[in-house]
C-alpha cells in the first residue's frame, strides 16, 4: 500500500486534493494520512510517518492537483530502482533554494496556473528519469517508508514550513540513498514559492547545518515554459521527451559558460 501524508488546514484544499488523489490511483490501494494540526512541516510529517501503513510514503502539499494517471504503477517502478523520487530537484546544492544552482544542474518540471493557463516550468527535462539528484523540491515527492523512518524530518532546526525539503531530501543523499527526478510525476502546483522573512530565517539555519557540505556558487537561470490551456494539454506536452530536451539543451546554450 502506498500513503500519502499531507499537512492541511483547509477543508476546501484538503477535499480537492483527496479527491485528486482517488483518481491517480485508480483501483490501486492507498490511505491518505491527514495531519490537520501540525506545528511545523517536520512534524506534521514525521507523525504522519508513524501513523502510515504502507511500504511507500508520499509527503505532498495541500494545493496540487495530480495529472498522471497510474500514479501507483509509477511510483511502484520508480521506487524499485531509487529510494526518494519527487518532480523537481537538483544535482548540485549551494543552499536551502534547491534552485540556485542554476538551469545546468536543475531537473524535472511543474505546472502552475497562470492567467487561465496551466504554464509549465521546465527545470532540466533530458531524460524521462534523472538520477544522481542531491535534493528535491517540497511540492511532491516519495520515498520508500524505511527510508522516510531512518533519515526522518528535523523538527528541531525547522520548526516552521521552510527548508523541511531541502534538508530531507539532502540528507537522504548525505546518507547514501538514491534519489531521482521523474517526468511522469505529473502534477499543477496551485501557488508559487514565496521568499519572505521567514524563509531567509530558515535559509541561514540551513546553512548553518549544513557548513561544508554545500556547493559554492549559485548558477545562471533562464525561465523555460510550456504553455497550454487544457490539462490534456499539459499531459500532451510533457510526454514528449525529444522537444523537452531539446528546449533543455537550448536554455543552457543560451545562459552560456
């Protein structure tokens, strides 16, 4: 059985991803662990660990809503050859901002919905699983339930709803597990990253933890997007691996040495 464990406190968001989830999965078995009540993305996901039945743990955000169909059968195959698997993530880290490594280093993609339009944001889409990643972005990702126990969230140092990715995800590496970045992860993503005070606080903790063991230097970013106004569209448009890596390829030309 495979579990989801999301951190909600709001009902109509909480429905609508359930609701996402029972058609991703089809006839496949799986729970939903809801955690209305966290005081932090640590600890709402590490007592959702302890409480999920399956042998696989999806930890995913409240605001998304799951394009692939099969989601079960893909995680399944994705999970026999990696440990964690997510939508995004990078080969390369400087700090808590998975994404500051630049476009070279980035992997995977996200849909977000922009003035009526599902906008996809290409991060590095060369091959339908990418492999030697080093960390994850937070929206969606997976890992084998054995793994989740023994690496576990750090409550301690991120006691808010910053960084908890980052450093999991990291560590995981850190630790010798194998993590990869999966085009099939299909799924929009209904808000965007905010950089706020908060955030720079736990960038600083992050950092702090993690002295040494960090890249040094950020890298050059180009935006590279898909634009379609279905989610067939999307789909469409996501599952062809030769114009993503062409577009890929294109980007890091452009952003130079």
């Amino acid at each position: 059985m495979i579990s989801v464990i999301i951190c909600s406190i709001d009902p109509a968001k909480f429905a609508a991803v359930t609701e996402s989830y029972a058609r991703a999965f089809g006839s496949e078995a799986y729970e939903i662990v809801d955690i209305h009540d966290a005081r932090s993305l640590c600890e709402g996901y590490n007592r959702g660990l302890r409480l999920a039945k399956g042998d696989f743990c999806v930890f995913s955000h409240d605001d998304i809503d799951i394009l692939a169909t099969d989601l079960g059968g893909r995680l399944r195959r994705h999970l026999a050859n990696y440990d964690v698997v997510g939508a995004a993530g990078t080969t390369r880290l400087v700090g808590m901002g998975w994404a500051n490594s630049g476009i070279r280093h980035a992997r995977g993609m996200v849909t977000h919905v922009i003035g009526g339009d599902y906008v996809t944001r290409l991060f590095g889409a060369r091959e339908p699983v990418a492999d030697s990643i080093v960390a994850l972005d937070g929206v969606f990702f997976a890992a084998r339930r054995d793994v989740a126990s023994a690496v576990g969230f750090d409550e301690q140092t991120f006691d808010g709803w910053h960084g908890y990715d980052t450093d999991f995800t990291f560590r995981c590496h850190l630790a010798g597990y194998r993590i990869a970045v999966a085009l099939d992860l299909q799924l929009v993503h209904f808000s965007n990253a905010n950089v706020d005070r908060a955030w720079l606080e736990f960038e600083a903790r992050f950092t702090a933890k993690h002295a040494g063991q960090l890249e040094q230097g950020e890298g050059k970013w180009l935006e590279v997007t898909r634009r379609s106004r279905t989610r067939e569209g999307v789909i469409a448009a996501c599952t062809d691996v030769a114009v993503l890596r062409e577009l890929t390829e294109e980007a890091i030309r452009r952003i130079g040495t």
